[in-house]
C-alpha cells in the first residue's frame, strides 16, 4: 500500500508515468511470487530431511526379536525352483477342492 502511495505522488508530480508505475508493480507482484515460492520450497525440503531422518534410524534399529526364519542358500537353478514351488512341497490339490 505504500509503494502505491509513494507511486502515486510521484506520478503526480512528474517523475513517473502511470505505466512505469503499473509495471512496477507487476514486476513486484512477480517477484514476490517467486520468493514466496522458494521459501515454501526450502520449508518442504526440510520437512523431507527431517522425515528421512526418521525413516533411516528406522531401518538402522537393531531388532528385539531373533529372526526365525532361516536363509537357505541355493546351489543352482533347479534348488531354486523347487524352493519356490508349492506342487513339489505338498503335492497338487484334488480336483474340485477350492483355496480360501
């Protein structure tokens, strides 16, 4: 408001155009938007910082409990794909029988 002011009397009195006023203000009103814009980006990367922050001390924390499930590791392709298949565990499912 007082940059309108200020702008104003200057109009009136010579110094400025009405136009170079109104570009002025365009320009400020930019610049403002930009700025405004920065910040709310810098306030956002902090906020990610301190979640990260967060999500690392998660993943870095010793469990309480032991592990219970044991690694098996496989020596070529067919450990592999006996491992991972249910028919070669428990044998194919009757016909008709339905799961869940």
């Amino acid at each position: 408001l007082g940059v309108i002011g200020y702008g104003g009397n200057m109009v009136l009195a010579g110094d400025i155009t009405a136009g170079d006023l109104a570009s002025f203000l365009m320009y400020s009103m930019l610049v403002a938007g930009n700025v405004s814009s920065l910040s709310s980006t810098y306030a956002d990367m902090m906020k990610a910082i301190g979640a990260s922050g967060r999500v690392f001390s998660i993943i870095d924390r010793v469990p309480q409990m032991p592990p219970t499930l044991k690694v098996i590791a496989a020596t070529n392709e067919s450990d592999i794909q006996s491992a991972t298949s249910c028919d070669s565990q428990i044998g194919p499912l009757p016909a008709g029988s339905q799961i869940g």
